[in-house]
C-alpha cells in the first residue's frame, strides 16, 4: 500500500516549554534556535540552547541530512529504502549498522514482551488498508492467510544478511521513530549542546530550560484532554495509541496490532513510558498496547530505569 496515514499525537511539548514565557528570568540573554520539519512522515520539532539560529544553520543541515539518511532505512513510503527493499524481496544484503541495531532491539523486546512486540505484523496493516480502502472489513480466511506469514521466528539476521521466510514483511514504526530520536540527539550531543529538546514523534530531553527547570512533556487523553504534564531531563518518553491511527472510515481499526489475534489492541488506549532511551520507550510503549498488566510488569522488570507514565484503559 502506498497510502499515508494520519497520526495523532498525544505526547506533545508543553506550551511552557517552547516559550521563556513568565516563569523565565526576565533578564536572560540565553541564545536559542529553534526548528521544525517532518521525521517518518510525522511533524518534528527541536530547541536548542546557546545557540542562535544563525549560529545553529550548520548543525540543523545536518540533522536534515541525518534524517534524510535514516529515513532511506526505515520508511515504508520510500520504494528505495532498506526495509522497502527487504520487505519486497524477502532479503537484504549489507543491512546498515543502523537497521541491525533496531532489529537487535527489537528481537530483544520481542522475547521481554512475550511476542506482544512483533514488527512483522505488517502484512495486517496492508491487508486493513486494503480493506478499508474498499469499504469493508477482512473477511476470516483473508485474516488466516495473513496471520500465517505474522512471527518475529520468520526473521533472520547477522551483519551480512536480513531474511524474511513465508513471505513475512515488516514495520519498524512501533520503534523508529524513537530510535531516530536518539540519533538526533546523539548527533546534538556530539556537537557539544547540553540544553535540548528533541521532538521526533518521540520526545528526549537533555539539559534544562533557559530558567534551570526541567523540559515540560504534556501527555494527551484520547479526547484530547490533558491527562498529565511532567517533567523531563536527560531522558526520553513515548505514548503509544491504538488508534492514534485509524484504517477505516468508523475510527474502529487502529494501527497497533495484536499478533496473537491479528486484531486491533483494544485493551489500554493509551500507553506512556519514560526511560532512558526513546527507541526503549517506543517499542515497550507499542507492546504494551496489546499486553495485560501483568505481563507488563513482567517486562519492566528486565529494563533498567523505565517507568509507565500513563495507562489508559480502552472503552468502547
């Protein structure tokens, strides 16, 4: 499918933090840049501190290229990029050292999650899409044969080679966006900045506001009310929704999928998680969508230093 959804976003930067506003010393000279733009389809944005825009122009052209070179791995809309290449031929020779670290993580969450996080559900997206697109819902032999090419087991990978058996496909969206996020910030690092605030579908802070606070997060409910704000310092956060991303016309068929069933996730509309890094936080944040409670403190057991923020539970 080359059709491009829209996605919600519940995870957003708080009013306060984008604007010195009346809690910042009336007197600061801080020079700050600030940015915008798109990463995996979704709108980015970027505040950084001591530097002006002018000053930042060098290091912004570089987060482009970055993004740009990142995207060619893991975006699904572009014919010529990694995961595009893999998921069309089944195989991908010299993976980047980039995709083989999100499949390195991402197996790992896979087994900490009890198969709940599983990127081959891609063959479920396309065959919703498709259905949707007609008017209709998947009838139950079309679900069975997509079912059958869905488990992380049809994956095989080494620095050499990426495999996809029973013609699986995969989607690294529940991740990317997060482990994008950390680049970019690793990037910002690099250049010696302290004080930022990364929004790339996922959100990592470093540093603190011009006033010496931390950076300020607001994590929407589903009907766009606040259900929390926080603060955040040299960490990462992530919201995942069912259907922060619809497939159908009734808003019923969202984007986050149980392997187990090939269904939508319908227990927790909403889940937030902080931690240390936003690939972490995205992936565990997209798996607990279809995982009891339990299981779910089963998994925050094996990471160190991740913490639910927020669980909404799904009513119809």
């Amino acid at each position: 499918m080359t059709h491009k959804f829209t996605r919600r976003r519940f995870l957003t930067i708080s009013a306060a933090a984008m604007t010195l506003g009346s809690q910042a010393p009336a007197a600061s000279t801080i020079a700050e840049a600030t940015w915008r733009g798109t990463a995996l389809g979704a709108g980015a944005s970027m505040r950084l501190l001591g530097l002006s825009n002018a000053e930042a122009a060098p290091i912004l052209a570089e987060v482009e290229g970055e993004l740009a070179r990142l995207e060619d791995i893991f975006s699904l809309y572009r014919a010529g990029s990694e995961i595009s290449r893999l998921n069309e031929t089944g195989a991908l020779d010299a993976p980047s050292p980039d995709l083989l670290e999100v499949l390195s993580l991402s197996d790992r969450l896979n087994r900490a999650t009890e198969g709940a996080f599983d990127p081959t559900v891609q063959p479920l997206f396309r065959l919703y899409a498709k259905s949707a697109a007609a008017g209709r819902e998947p009838d139950t032999s079309e679900l069975t044969r997509a079912m059958a090419k869905v488990g992380w087991h049809n994956i095989a990978f080494d620095a050499a080679r990426v495999t996809l058996g029973n013609q699986a496909a995969i989607t690294l969206n529940g991740i990317a966006q997060g482990y994008i996020t950390d680049r970019i910030a690793a990037l910002l690092t690099r250049h010696g900045l302290r004080d930022i605030l990364i929004d790339m579908g996922e959100i990592a802070a470093r540093g603190r506001r011009p006033d010496g606070s931390d950076w300020r997060v607001a994590i929407s409910q589903p009907d766009g009310t606040i259900l929390r704000r926080l603060r955040l310092s040299d960490r990462a956060m992530a919201t995942s929704a069912p259907l922060g991303t619809v497939l159908d016309i009734n808003g019923k068929t969202g984007h986050i999928f149980n392997a187990r069933h090939g269904r939508t996730a319908k227990d927790f509309a909403l889940i937030t998680l902080s931690a240390p890094s936003a690939a972490l936080a995205d992936g565990l944040s997209t798996a607990f969508c279809a995982m009891p409670m339990k299981s779910q403190q089963n998994a925050l057991s094996v990471f160190a230093d991740v913490r639910l923020e927020a669980r909404v539970k799904y009513t119809t």
